[in-house]
C-alpha cells in the first residue's frame, strides 16, 4: 500500500451512549443496526478504509461499565472497515494488577478486527467519566502501549498503537512533563500516533470567521509544545480522534454542518506540516434530539436515525480528502 493511501483516514463513534460531566448519558432511542450499518456504509462510499471507534473498560476491583456500542459486530461487513478499540483504564485504586493481561488479551480476542488501539481515554483530563481521574494513569498509559505493540508484534497485526489526550493550556499543565520522565525507549519505540480530542465552538465559542485559524492554532500547540515535553517526536504522527459539534437550542443543524465543513478542512489543511494521520468524528448519532444539553445532539443523525445536513457533510469530505483520493489505488 502506497504511504498516500495511508497518510488520511476517516472513521467515526458509531453510538449514541456518551459521558457527560455527571456520568453516563443514555439514548432515549436504541441503536437500529441495520440503519446505523446503512449509515456507515454511505459515509465510507468507496474508501479502502474506514474505522469505527470502540470503548471498552477496565476495572479488577469493581465491575466495569463493559462497552459501546454493543453489537458493533454488526457493522463491520464492508472490506477496509476495522476497528478503532479504546481501552479505558478505569480501576479506581490505580492498581495495575491485570491491566497488561487485559490489554493483550483485547488484541488477542479481536485480532484481524483492529485498525488501531488507543490506550487509556483523555489521561490528561481530570474528570469523573474520564481516565484522567484515576491514580497512576500515565504508568497504565505507558505499561499499556508497550503490552499492546507487543502483542500486535507477536501476532504479525498490522494494527496502530497509541494514546489520546486533550488540549492543555499553559506551562502549568503538568501531564507532558510527568509523562516525559516514564516514556523510556520501549515506550517511544511501541507509539505509533497521538491523538488528539478537541471540540472547538463547543464549550467556549469562536467566532465562525476564527475558527480555521483557532484550529490550526490548538493543533500547532499540541505538536510543538505539548508532544516535545514528554519527548514524543515529530515522527509520531497525530490523529484526531475525537471531534464534533452539537445541535439543540441556539444550535442548528445548518450550523452543525458548516462547522464540521470548517473544522475538517483546517485539520486536513495541516496534515502535512503537522504530520496530522486521520480524523475520527464523534458521534454518528444524538442521545436525545429534543435535549437541551450540549452533549444530547453531537449526532449526525438524529435520535430517530434521520439524517441531518451534516451527514451529507461528512460523507463528501471523506469521499474528497480520503486516501482513496489522495494514493489512488496504491499498491
């Protein structure tokens, strides 16, 4: 395969379940898996490529919230469709008792499945719902990159192994340098990408006019400042892996549309001179469409599957920018 076909990849969440600030925040609606399966498929048109993006937790004191979506099985009949697992550390004592067991057994059980495995969800967010919270999560961090590269090794995989964070701010935020004094040799060898969540315009506002620039600027700040506090190179490519804007109240769907439209292109604009690998959209479908929290309507479809303008965004800008269209076949 040609390194252009691999330089962009798309995927997506394709659930409806997320956490909010509080905890859990359920669907008002189950996921249709015959819809949201015809939903990928028209997403991913003709790429060789596309990932679905998987949680699952760890925890050996209390038990684990399991995974999301349930029945992504379903969802992965088209050639090029794979994978993209996040494991969650989530033991509450910080106890490491398992985790690397747990890790290679993950790879191990879904084997072929994989396109990439993240280890550990925003360890530099400091969130009830988020790894960040947990004690010892920058050691779980490195032990479980280096356990998964090596099983992927041992099992002849051709799966990507990395970790995500969010934007932090200022020379206070003490995550990259904490993380530079664990990332060893075996570490930095194992570490196939970085990603990054950011969801501009979401929490703080932007100005429409502003925010191809704003982006640009988070994503230079993550490359050159965060990345080389914890010693991690410019070789390591980024990969967004969570991004989105919801609709609700004050929000609309137009809206939605032409900022995912503003936002993908400025990421896709620097993947070059970043070294910037994919984009992964959150989420394929709202919690509750007639919600007034932020965090009911990241969808591209509605709580009902009905498509909103968006979708049709997102399908174009894969089919544009995808490897298929920037490597041709490649081979």
């Amino acid at each position: 395969m040609s390194d252009a076909r691999r330089q962009f990849r798309f995927g997506i969440y394709p659930g409806a379940l997320l956490g909010d600030e509080q905890g859990i925040l359920h669907p008002v609606c189950s996921d249709d898996p015959r819809r949201v399966a015809e939903a990928l498929d028209d997403l991913q048109g003709t790429e060789p490529e596309f990932l679905v993006r998987v949680y699952r937790s760890f925890a050996s004191t209390v038990a684990a919230p399991g995974q999301t979506p349930e029945g992504w099985e379903a969802y992965l009949g088209r050639p090029g469709r794979k994978v993209d697992l996040v494991l969650q550390f989530r033991e509450p004592t910080g106890s490491r008792d398992g985790w690397e067991r747990y890790v290679r057994g993950q790879v191990r059980a879904l084997g072929a499945w994989l396109g990439s495995v993240q280890i550990c969800e925003e360890p530099n967010a400091d969130l009830p719902v988020l790894d960040g919270s947990i004690p010892g999560v920058r050691e779980a961090l490195v032990a479980g990159v280096v356990a998964a590269k090596e099983e992927v090794r041992a099992l002849g995989l051709s799966v990507e192994v990395g970790f995500n964070a969010v934007p932090s701010f200022g020379p206070a935020a003490p995550f990259w340098d904490a993380l530079g004094e664990l990332a060893d040799a075996r570490f930095l060898d194992a570490l196939d990408y970085v990603g990054l969540d950011f969801f501009p315009d979401v929490f703080t506002p932007v100005p429409a006019e502003r925010l191809a620039d704003a982006v640009a600027w988070v994503l230079h700040g993550f490359r050159r400042t965060d990345l080389p506090r914890a010693g991690i190179p410019a070789a390591v490519p980024i990969r967004i892996c969570e991004n989105g804007w919801p609709t609700g109240p004050g929000r609309s769907e137009e809206s939605q549309a032409r900022v995912l439209e503003t936002v993908i292109r400025a990421v896709a604009g620097q993947a070059a001179a970043l070294n910037l690998d994919g984009y992964t959209l959150f989420a394929l479908r709202d919690a509750d469409s007639r919600g007034d929290s932020l965090f009911h309507g990241f969808g591209l479809l509605r709580d009902d599957h009905t498509r909103k303008a968006a979708f049709e965004t997102y399908r174009r800008l894969i089919a544009e920018l995808g490897p298929a269209t920037r490597g041709g076949s490649g081979s």
